[in-house]
C-alpha cells in the first residue's frame, strides 16, 4: 500500500494519509483535502502545516481562502538518497568506534570474601578446559573450605576438564582428597607439581574461554578481577602451554 511506504520514508501515517489524498487532488483547500484523507478538518490543517515545514507541501491565498498543493514527490527521493549519503560518510567513523571496542579488554575487578567466591563462580561457566597457576595449599586461606567442596563439586558434575600448576607442598598434595568429591573422574584433573622455592604462586590465574581470572592467595588482599579479551586469553593460553611443557619435561627427568 502506498501510505505504508510513504511512512517508511519518513512520513507519520495522518501525514502519508494527507500527502497522498493532496497528491491525488493535485491541489485543493483543506475542506476538500479532509474529505479524501478521511481526518478531520482541524486535524487536516495541523497536519498539512507539518508538510509545509518538511518542504513537502506548499499553500497560498485563493480567494482569501488558503490553498494547498504538492512539491514535486523528488523531493522525497532527494531526501532519502541525502540521508543515504549521509549515512555514507559517517559509516567510518562508525566502524572504528566499533572496531576499537571489539578489541578494548572488559575489566571487572571484585574484592572480599564475596568477591572473590565470584570469580570461582564465573570460571564455572567455563565451556571448554579450564587452565591455570594457583598454589593448592594457599587456597582455602582466602576461600571458605565449605564454599570449595561445592564448587569443586559442581565443577566435576559439569565435567570440566581443568589442568593447574601448584608448588609441591604437603597441603596441596592433599588438595584433591579434601576438597573434591569422592571417586571423581581423575581425567578431570591433572596437577604438575613444581619447586615451591623457584615458583612460590602467591596468585590464583585461571584462563577459560576468553577470558583470565586472577584472585589474590594472600588473606590480607582478598582482591581479584576478570579479564575478558580473546587476544590476552590466547596469549596466556600459549604461555600456559609452554609452562606445562616444561613442568612435564622436568616430571619426566
């Protein structure tokens, strides 16, 4: 229908519906131009002072009566290749705000006990292999041992594969036995675990997905923040890759 493009150029549904009965009558008074639209009269004369100020209708006296008659409908043309045009010149502009945001990090920081047991939460969205450094014996220091039965707990019934790097210590070598379920998958898990004096992880990172978790060990700053960008994940994910390399070489030996 005619009124229906008309509004999908820019014109309100009273407005197609009056410019198009005007264009139809090829000029005539309002009383004559309310009739054909089917509005009313008053409603009729708003309307058309609206087109007026668009350029898209003109008027003048005839015998003492107002007039009105239509430009001609190129305007309409002009005004949407105009707009296009427009649109074409800002698209750059647009396209490097949105490029620039593709690949600016998204930071979110987090603080206290609460905080912290956020992040956990949030790694356990992780689809696909969570790996990291964390320091088994240091853990349950910042994170309450009840709330890290229950991650581990619900990490395991997702089957989320995860590979960490720990210091060799008495505590975390007891790590697994006190925090996960008993007869878990231990495919699930794997530990290397390294010189606690040449690498003593005072952090917990953990990278999944996009995105790298950090949190603090250390109680007096229960801190932490999420990193999300594909870029800084799969550098971290590399560098992951080579330290685990190295730690298998050395477990080998």
């Amino acid at each position: 229908m005619i009124q229906q493009d008309l509004e999908s150029l820019g014109l309100t549904g009273d407005e197609a519906k009056v410019y198009y009965a005007l264009l139809q009558l090829g000029g005539a008074y309002v009383s004559a131009i309310a009739k054909k639209a089917d509005v009313h009269r008053v409603v009729c004369y708003k309307i058309l002072d609206q087109l007026v100020e668009k350029g898209l209708v003109s008027s003048f006296l005839k015998n003492k009566i107002r007039h009105f008659s239509v430009e001609s409908p190129t305007i309409l043309v002009r005004r949407q290749r105009e707009k296009l045009e427009q649109a074409e010149r800002l698209l750059p502009e647009l396209l490097s705000v949105t490029n620039a945001l593709a690949y600016k990090p998204k930071i979110q920081y987090y603080e206290g006990v609460e905080g912290l047991k956020n992040i956990m939460e949030e790694t356990l969205m992780a689809e696909g292999e969570m790996l990291g450094y964390t320091n088994l014996r240091d853990l349950p220091k910042v994170i309450p041992e009840d709330y890290l039965r229950d991650w581990a707990s619900r990490k395991i019934a997702k089957r989320t594969k995860t590979r960490m790097l720990s210091p060799h210590l008495p505590e975390a070598l007891q790590y697994l036995q006190t925090y996960y379920p008993r007869g878990f998958d231990p495919h699930l898990v794997e530990i290397l675990f390294v010189n606690p004096g040449e690498f003593p992880f005072e952090y917990e990172i953990t990278i999944y997905g996009d995105k790298v978790a950090i949190l603090s060990l250390n109680p007096n700053e229960r801190m932490g923040l999420i990193i999300e960008s594909p870029v800084y994940a799969k550098t971290q994910r590399a560098i992951f890759q080579l330290a685990w390399l190295g730690a298998t070489s050395f477990v080998a030996k």
